[in-house]
C-alpha cells in the first residue's frame, strides 16, 4: 500500500475521506476550544500526514499552548507532516518515525489532553481495537477527549467500539449520524488514568485492504 498516494483521496473536495477530514478537523477544534488554560498535551496514532491536527493548529488561539506527538510509520508521511508543521511554525509539535502501537512512544506526553485515533480502527482486527481502546485509558488524563474514525460499512462496529470506550470510563460527546459511511465519534475520559505500561504494543496495523473496510 503506498500510504502517501492515499492520501490523495482527501483532497477530492466530496470524497468521504474529505468529508471525514472536516469533521475531525471541527472536533479537533473544539475539544481545543473547550480545553481549560495552560499547556495541552495532544499525540496522534498512526498519525499520516499530520492532517487532523496541522489542518486546525496553525490558525488556533491555542496553538502556542500545544505540545504534540505524531507518530507515524510510513516515511514519505513522516517527511510530508515534518514539512507541514515547520512551514506553519509549529515547533511544538513533533512528528515521530515509528511505530505508533508502542506505548512507548508517548511516555513523556501521557496522561494527554487530546488523543487522536484516525484512520487507525478500519485497519486493525476487533481484538486489538478493543486492546487500544483500552490503552487510551493510560494516554488520557481526567477530562481528556479521544477523536477516533471508523467505516459503518456491514458488519457496523460503531456501536461496539462506543461500548467498549463507556465501560472504560469515557462517556460519548459526539457521534455522526449513522448514514454517514465514515465514522466520527468523541469520547470524554472520566475516570482516574491507569499507568502507562512501557513495552506494551497494542495492535497489529493489517490494512483495510485485508481487512474489507476503508481505513
């Protein structure tokens, strides 16, 4: 899969990859809105071209309050969300080369204010969305929000993954409607942060070409 090429289909103004986009983009926006002052923690998971947050951060009231970690795998990604961020002047945000299902990689950054999960459901089994979900238990801090996407093609897993989140201690703040194909969903983090369990990996990317979905 070449990752980067995939991205192209977000710049197809009506596409549902752009339409999703914008929606992220607005969320993203207004969780930034309503977080209290201060500094804010924000790290991206399989975070692509930086597009959910470097699409909103430039122009934002906030911007200089962000300290961000996007971690990707995909080299010519990295490059791209690097350029972004330095053309925009967003020395607070660090694009990370790696693998983004190493908790590893946000050890210094967690418990976050803002955790981005987009694009990355689509792509890995049901066990291991159940596994990240869990996991954003130790990336959040107490009032942090989760953006995460995810297709509503057959069979919709929309409604389980929501589940799995609220038992956690998330309640649901904001959810597309249902006949949208591309999935947006908020969570809010309720509850006490669990510690962050270094060594851990907690999923396998498989791709939604393998996988019957749409990233």
């Amino acid at each position: 899969m070449d990752w980067q090429k995939w991205h192209d289909r977000y710049d197809a103004p009506e596409s549902p990859l752009a339409r999703r986009l914008r929606t992220v983009q607005d969320r993203v926006r207004a969780a930034l809105d309503a977080a209290p002052p201060g500094p804010l923690r924000v790290v991206s998971l399989c975070a692509g071209q930086g597009r959910d947050l470097l699409g909103v951060l430039p122009t934002h009231p906030r911007r200089e309050d962000v300290r961000a970690r996007l971690v990707e795998l995909d080299p010519a990604n990295v490059a791209e969300a690097k350029r972004t961020a330095a053309a925009v002047g967003l020395p607070g945000v660090e694009v990370v080369a790696g693998d983004a299902a190493l908790l590893d990689h946000y050890a210094d950054l967690v418990p976050a204010d803002l955790v981005l999960l987009c694009g990355v459901f689509g792509n890995i089994t049901d066990g291991d969305i159940e596994r990240t979900v869990e996991a954003c238990t130790q990336l959040c801090a107490p009032g942090a929000r989760v953006i995460w996407t995810r297709h509503r093609k057959a069979p919709d897993q929309v409604p389980r993954i929501c589940e799995w989140f609220e038992t956690r201690g998330f309640v649901r703040e904001w959810l597309t409607p249902q006949d949208h194909i591309q999935s947006v969903t908020v969570h809010r983090f309720t509850a006490t942060p669990a510690p962050l369990q270094r060594g851990t990996r907690v999923f396998d990317f498989v791709g939604y070409d393998r996988l019957g979905g749409a990233g």
